[in-house]
C-alpha cells in the first residue's frame, strides 16, 4: 500500500469550501480579535453552506482539535475564550 504524503486537514484548509480567514487568526493572542475576524470572515462568505455562527465555529473547532496535543493550553483558554466571544457576538445580530 502507498503510504499518503499529503494529510487530508491539509487538503481541507487549502481546498475546502469553508471561511477565508485573516492568515494567521488562530495565532492571535486576543480573542474579541479572533471572534470579530471569524464573524467577518463568515457574514462576507458567499461559500458557506450554514449559519454564518456555525460555520465561524466550525473553523474554530477544526484547527482546535487539529492541532490536538500540540497545542499549548495557554492557546487552547484563548481560543475557548473566543468561541465564548464568537456566540455573543452572534447573539446581538
């Protein structure tokens, strides 16, 4: 069996029909930062398939649970900090 040279999060990230997010958000140290660029990117999406709400946290689940172990939990509280700050965001819209 050929062994696969390329992940398929990868492909996903690249190819995908999800958000196009600001380069670098996820690396943010402030996450109001992060949920208002996640909002942005989803209300502007003409690709999403659901609620903008849902597919901004979609993102940001999926490059959670990609990073996996490797991320720091200093990164991991900002992040649940932002999808804290993503629902009221989407709450007053």
């Amino acid at each position: 069996m050929a062994k696969r040279t390329q992940r398929w999060s990868k492909r996903v990230t690249e190819e995908s029909n999800a958000l196009d997010t600001e380069p670098g958000v996820f690396t943010w140290s402030d996450p109001n930062a992060i949920a208002r660029s996640l909002k942005r990117s989803a209300l502007s999406s003409t690709r999403r398939k659901g609620t903008p709400l849902r597919s901004a946290m979609s993102m940001l689940n999926f490059y959670v649970n990609r990073a996996g172990r490797n991320l720091p939990s200093s990164r991991k509280t900002t992040l649940k900090k932002a999808k804290t700050k993503l629902r009221e965001l989407f709450k007053g819209t």
